[in-house]
C-alpha cells in the first residue's frame, strides 16, 4: 500500500481557473502485482491506479467529513509518492525551474506523515526523485540500498518499454467508449 499525494487540480466538473495553488489529495492505494509479465504487470498497476475515483480527492473529503471513521490502521502506509508532473514545460520568460540548492522543501518542524516519501517529476526530459526520510528511522545505508534497487527497477521497466515494437493500450484508455480488455483483444485483433 501506499499513499499518493497529487496537486487534487483535475477536477473535471469545477471552473478552478480563477484559483490560485494546489488543492493537495493525499489517499492510500493498495496495489498488487497480479501478473509475472513485466508488459502485464504495468497495464495492470495502470488500470489500479486510473480506477480511483476522481484521483483520490474524495478520500480526504470524507476522511474529514466522518472524523476518522474511515482511518483503520492498514490505511497508513509507508511510503508516499508524489509525482509532480514535466517541470520543463512551464519554463516561460516569467518562470523557470531552478535547480540549485534553495534549502529545505519545508519546515525543519514538519513532520513526515510517512516513512518514505518519493517526489517525482520531469525536468529537461530526465526523471528526477527526492528521497525524504526520518534520519532518525533509517541508516543512510539502507536509504541508498533502497535507492539503488528503485534505479534498478525503473532502468528494468525503461528496458522492456525501450523493446517494446507497439504500444499496448488498455480500458482506461478508452474511458469513454467504456471497453473492457476482451473488447480491445477483439478490435485490435482484426
């Protein structure tokens, strides 16, 4: 299980544009590996991940509307993610992502609400991820064994992509005209 945390702005049936910020969704997601296949297995976490209804915002809604009702504790894991997006692409005369050290992304004082929190994003087309943990919780050790086998398994799945010869497409890439898996076998097939 983990926790995914997005900016919660891909709210089809809202006018946000006179908004300024994130409406921040942070929802637990239990993933499970249901394949051996490396191809099955990334069409199956993507199908997982696009059935959360309105990308997790209504998890936090209700978890505050019912007063921790809904917080059983398997719903608190250890690792969060949170992808950012492509930086890159909001490069402009007005704004540009810098990377130099600017300090701490936050407060020495905040305290992480998981063990592991991966920050994700794009810059220049290359895939960057930030590593925040509690020094106090992990030796650096572990830290960098746990980055190591993550670099592994990205260059793994890149590896697989990168040898691909088509592109496979699944249900939720037709979430309109409402297809299931055996509909797409039989359209693709002829």
């Amino acid at each position: 299980m983990l926790t995914f945390e997005n900016h919660g702005r891909n709210l089809a049936d809202l006018d946000l544009s006179r908004t300024v910020g994130w409406f921040t969704a942070l929802y637990p997601v239990r993933l499970e590996l249901q394949h051996t296949a490396i191809s099955a297995q990334i069409i199956s976490i993507k199908e997982q991940i696009r059935k959360v209804p309105s990308a997790g915002i209504g998890y936090g809604v209700l978890k505050y509307l019912l007063n921790g009702i809904i917080e059983p504790s398997d719903v608190n894991p250890d690792v969060r993610l949170n992808y950012l997006g492509e930086l890159s692409e909001f490069n402009n005369d007005l704004f540009m992502y810098e990377t130099a050290d600017t300090g701490p992304d936050s407060s020495m004082e905040n305290k992480l609400s998981a063990k592991v929190d991966l920050i994700c994003m794009i810059i220049d087309g290359r895939l960057q991820i930030n590593i925040h943990y509690p020094v106090n919780l992990f030796l650096p050790e572990n830290i960098k064994r746990f980055q190591q086998h993550l670099i592994h398994h990205i260059y793994t799945i890149i590896q697989h992509l990168d040898h691909e010869s088509h592109v496979t497409l699944s249900p939720s890439d037709f979430q309109s005209a409402a297809l299931d898996s055996q509909d797409l076998a039989e359209i693709f097939s002829s």
